[in-house]
C-alpha cells in the first residue's frame, strides 16, 4: 500500500496548516481511508499504515478513529462556512451573492471532492456531542443561503415561494459535485460551478409575464 506524502485533495487541503506535520499525514491518510473504504470499514492499522507511520504513532496524535474523522469534519465545515460567509458578505444584489455562493460552494466540492465526500457524508459516525457540533455548523451554513434567498425575495429578485426548502435543494445540489466530481472529466471545477451557479439563477429567479 502507498503511503500519503501530501494532504488529500493536494499540498492545499482544508488542514494544511494543520501543525505537526505527522497529523496532517494522519488526516490524509484517514481521508483516502474513509473515502475508498468507509469509516466502519476502515482500521486505525489502515490510517496509519497509510501514512508510513506504526499504529502506535496514531495515538499520539489522535485517541482514537473517532476523533480522526471529528478533526477531518470540524475543519472541513470550518472552511465551507467560512467561504460561503465570505461570498454573502461581498455586497452586491442577491443574484450576484448567490451566483457567487454556488460557484465557490462546487468548486470547493469538485477540487476537495475526497476530502469533501468524508466530511458530508460521514456524520451518522460521529460520537453523539460531535454530530451535533457538525450539525450546529451545517445549521449556520443554511442560514448564509437562506438569508440570501430572503433578501432575494424581499428585492423583488427571486420568485421562491418556499425558502427554507429552495435552500436545501441548492446546498444538496452543491454537495452532490463531491459524490460524481472527476478531474480527469469534461468539466473542470471552474465550469462545473459556472454551470450549476446558471441552473439555480434559473431556479429561483422571478419569471417575466
């Protein structure tokens, strides 16, 4: 088995700043892990033997697999939040910020699609306090969209009768580029989010009589 020289999803996955150097290879090791094999699946011989370390060496960084993907799901919806609060904040008409939320929200998906697959589609296994950090961070997320949406509503821009669902069919939407996303595919990540920024305008945009 290869052993992970660099972060998963590239030198600039969500923890690379991640300190010391030997975690950030135990959580991309856990990453390609739980991406290939499952969380359940996966051992915590698995992680390390990945990461060209001795099970032992995983517990000085991380207890147990639990907090390994704990770590992997905190900074992962972490750096979501953060880049769809930053896009809703950038001023402008609620078409431009919502335009610009789905664009930054696919490409995080399709150019992290590994990382990103473990961090959205793994919260059943965390231990009960963890998912409902997760949970918590997923509730903000909705808000950013969901704020956008309302305002689009209240400026005369948007025609959704039904907010609170328009707004998990557009993070759904945005989340599934992880599950199919391929580099080697027709669509680069930059199309992908052009693409299905144009598909969710047309959504919720008010139509002209």
């Amino acid at each position: 088995m290869r052993t992970v020289e660099h972060a998963g999803d590239g030198e600039n996955a969500p923890w690379a700043e991640v300190a010391p150097e030997a975690a950030r290879r135990l959580l991309a090791a856990a990453v390609e892990a739980f991406a290939e094999r499952g969380y359940h699946a996966t051992t915590t011989r698995d992680i390390a033997s990945r990461a060209g370390m001795s099970p032992a060496a995983l517990y000085i960084h991380f207890k147990t697999k639990e907090e390994l993907l704990h770590r992997i799901s905190r900074i992962g919806h972490d750096r979501a939040l953060a880049l769809l609060t930053d896009a809703a904040d950038s001023g402008g008409t609620a078409t431009r910020r919502l335009d610009d939320v789905v664009r930054r929200f696919v490409r995080w998906h399709a150019e992290r699609h590994t990382t990103a697959r473990v961090v959205q589609y793994e919260l059943d296994a965390l231990a009960p306090e963890h998912r409902a950090e997760i949970v918590e961070l997923r509730r903000r997320s909705d808000a950013v969209v969901r704020r956008i949406l309302t305002e689009g509503v209240r400026d005369g821009e948007f025609d959704v009768p039904d907010v609170p669902g328009t707004t998990l069919a557009v993070l759904s939407l945005c989340i599934d580029v992880a599950r199919w996303f391929n580099v080697a595919g027709r669509r680069s990540a930059d199309e992908v989010g052009a693409l299905y920024a144009d598909l969710v305008l047309r959504m919720v945009t008010a139509q002209k009589q």
